[in-house]
C-alpha cells in the first residue's frame, strides 16, 4: 500500500543501545580501580593491647632475672666467707702483740761511751715494761739526741729524750707540744720544771744540767712521771 509514499527505518541500534543505558549505573568494570585506592585500615585496638601485655611480661621476666642474679651473688659471696673464716680462724685464736719491743740497754751503753755528757737511763724498772723505742736522732743544730720510750704495765707510754742541743724549740717538741705550769720538783738531785699540753695528755719533767737538756714525758699522772724519774742513773 502506498502511504503517501513515505516509508517507515526502522530504529538505529546505536541510538537504541545509547537510550537504554543512560539511566543503568556504571559499569562494573571501574570497581577495582575504585578498591586499589581504598585507605589502609587501622590496626584492631586488641592488637595494640596484646602488644602492650607483651612488653609487660617481658619486664617482668627481667626484673626476675636481675633479682635471681643478685640473690646467686649474694649465696657465693656468703659460702665464700665461710670457707675464710673456716680457713683463717683457726690462726686467730691467739692474735700477736702490736707491741714491738726493743732492747734499749745496747743505745744507752753506745751513747755513754760516744758523749762525754751524762746520759740518763732507769735502773731497776720491775716486770711488765716494755722498752718500744730505742735510738740516736739528730736535732736541728746537728747535736746527737738520745730517745728512749716505754710501755708500762698500765700500757701507758713513758719516755726519755736528752741532747746537748741548743734549739730552743726542743723540750716543747720533745714534751708533745707542752709548756711549763710554773711549778718545779727535786728529784735524784736535780729541779725539774712541770710541763704540760694543752688537752693534758702529756705530763713533762724538764731539767737542765749545764748545756744538757732531759725531757721525761708520760701519759700517766705526775706520781706516776716521778718516780720514774727517781730510777734515772747517769750510769
């Protein structure tokens, strides 16, 4: 039939497929674009905590380290101990005296033989005293000084310095920093001058026999220095 002759083309298949897809959603080719960009997620809390016990535990195990490595040093140190003292002790039961005694007769005899000045020594000391210092010094001008010291049987120190020297400074060394107290005693035919020190933890007898000078000095009290001075022979 004719239709004025016009005739109906039919659709474009391009336009049809065009038309239809233009409300459908994209297509799912771009997704793993889209999922390779996605950000990392952050770690699980848990996980952060299981790490914080971990360090946890592990100061804890070095904490019991250090304490079992003290208590062994501290075992050792005790076990040896006791081996020293098994060792040694059986040395100790009679320890030594600290005194070191001198025999002081051999000095005096050699000094009254050397000088022709009296040179002063005890005679008759009883039992228990122990001579501790026995020599020849040299004073400060260059004259010979005789020093003897002893130990009495109350362990205390007494002792002798004599000396033709001139040093003006010699009876207050000698006296162990004393000075005299103004009194004076006779004894054995010669004044002695009472010296003493400051804290009184010296007593002197100081006497002068022409240029001689004799310095007695002691611990003790004054009867004490006294009659040690009574034994005091020139030989």
């Amino acid at each position: 039939m004719a239709d004025n002759g016009a005739v109906t083309e039919p659709a474009a298949p391009d336009a049809v497929e065009a038309g239809a897809g233009a409300d459908e959603p994209a297509s799912s080719a771009g997704v793993p674009d889209e999922q390779a960009a996605a950000p990392t997620a952050p770690p699980r809390r848990e996980i952060a905590d299981d790490w914080d016990e971990v360090e946890a535990q592990k100061a804890e195990r070095e904490k019991k380290r250090l304490r079992q490595t003290v208590r062994d040093m501290v075992l050792s140190m005790a076990v040896v101990s006791v081996v020293v003292l098994f060792l040694v002790a059986p040395w100790n039961w009679n320890p030594p005296d600290p005194v070191k005694v001198v025999d002081w007769q051999p000095v005096v005899t050699g000094a009254r033989e050397a000088y022709d000045w009296p040179v002063l020594a005890p005679a008759g000391l009883a039992a228990g005293w122990r001579a501790t210092s026995a020599r020849i010094e040299t004073a400060g001008d260059g004259q010979p000084v005789v020093v003897v010291g002893w130990l009495t049987p109350d362990e205390e120190f007494l002792g002798i310095q004599q000396s033709l020297t001139k040093m003006t400074d010699f009876a207050r060394t000698a006296s162990v920093e004393g000075a005299a107290t103004g009194q004076t005693v006779e004894i054995g035919g010669r004044t002695w001058e009472r010296w003493q020190n400051d804290d009184e933890t010296r007593r002197s007898l100081v006497a002068r026999d022409g240029d001689v000078t004799y310095v007695v000095t002691g611990m003790g009290d004054w009867a004490s220095i006294d009659a040690f001075a009574v034994k005091l022979r020139a030989g």
